[in-house]
C-alpha cells in the first residue's frame, strides 16, 4: 500500500503545482486521494462478491443505500486501504446474507424496524469529524445537513422501491446498506466518547 501512498503524493503534488491549490491542505488531499481510491476498489470488490450472495440490482440497492449516506456521515475508518477492502467486502457479503437469510424466514420486518430506530438516531445524533480527514466546524454543518438531505431522499427511493419492486425485495437491501453505514456512524462516535 506504499505504491498508493507514494502515488497520491505525487498526484497531490501535481494539482497544486498546476491548479494552484493551496499548500496547506496538502495532508488532507493525500487522504482524500487515498481513500477515493480505496473507495473505488472496495466498491468494485462489494459489487463483485456481493453478486455470489444476491442478484446484480440488489447488491446496487445496498450500495446506492450504503455509499450516499456513508460519505456524509463519516464513520469507522480502517487504518490501511487494505483492511478497509476486506473489511468493506465482509461486511457487505455479511449484510447481503442477513437480507437473504431474514427474507427466507419471513421476518424481513426486523430490517425494517431497525432502519426506522437507526433513521431516527442518526436525525438526533450530533455529527462526527473524522481525525484524519478534519472539518471546519462550517463545514461539519453542511456536511452533517447534507447527510440529512441524502437520508430524507433515500427514504423516498426506499418507498418507491417497495411500490415498484416488492417482489424482489430491493427496498430492504437500500435499507440494511443504510443501517450499515449507521452502524459504522455510531461506532465512529463510540470510539470518539470512548478514546476521551
């Protein structure tokens, strides 16, 4: 993972000789290179594997449903991009498993009522910034009613998918990709209260 780092560098390097970027946020472009990288590998690895447990549009479902909000609200983060992929592809082959196997006993109703719980929590949670990737507290604001703004929206494509597509259950993979980055939310803030 040396060869991403070293690579990140000198792409960090590069825009602000060209772009003009300012030099001080140079740590904080390097970590945002890294993990979009990261992200984009991890993302591709979900979608591969994810398709041995679920069909193709119900593993994008939980993506669609895991990504928006993920991104906004920040979350756990793994120390090196490796783990983040394996991490990242055992907790979505983990969820997939828990859709298909509540589904299979027909108990799809404790999906739904843990994303109603975790949707409130999150509105009446305070925001998290992460160590590595720190925010001005402005920009922890709009951050956090962005995350907001993304949650209300998947609400209505979690609606439209159950009225449109109740057979194949794509509503409750949008809702176990949003309880996973809940999840991964509430154990960021955990080991925030925790580490103080």
């Amino acid at each position: 993972m040396l060869l991403l780092l070293s690579c990140c560098e000198r792409l960090t390097d590069f825009f602000i000789s060209q772009c003009g970027l300012p030099e001080t946020r140079r740590s904080w472009y390097i970590y945002a290179l890294q993990t979009r990288i990261s992200m984009f590998l991890s993302t591709a690895g979900m979608m591969l594997l994810g398709c041995l447990v679920a069909t193709p549009y119900q593993v994008i479902c939980f993506l669609v449903g895991i990504l928006s909000l993920r991104r906004r609200l920040g979350g756990y983060h793994a120390k090196t991009p490796l783990r983040c992929l394996f991490l990242s592809i055992g907790v979505s082959i983990l969820c997939l498993s828990i859709v298909n196997s509540l589904v299979q006993y027909s108990l799809s109703i404790l999906i739904w009522i843990l994303f109603i719980s975790l949707s409130f929590a999150v509105f009446n949670s305070s925001p998290y910034s992460h160590p590595n990737c720190p925010l001005t507290p402005d920009e922890l604001a709009v951050s956090w009613i962005k995350a907001k703004h993304i949650l209300i929206w998947n609400l209505f494509l979690i609606l439209l998918l159950q009225i449109f597509f109740a057979n194949s259950n794509c509503a409750l993979y949008c809702e176990m990709g949003i309880i996973a980055a809940a999840i991964s939310f509430f154990v960021s803030k955990f080991k925030e209260v925790k580490s103080s």
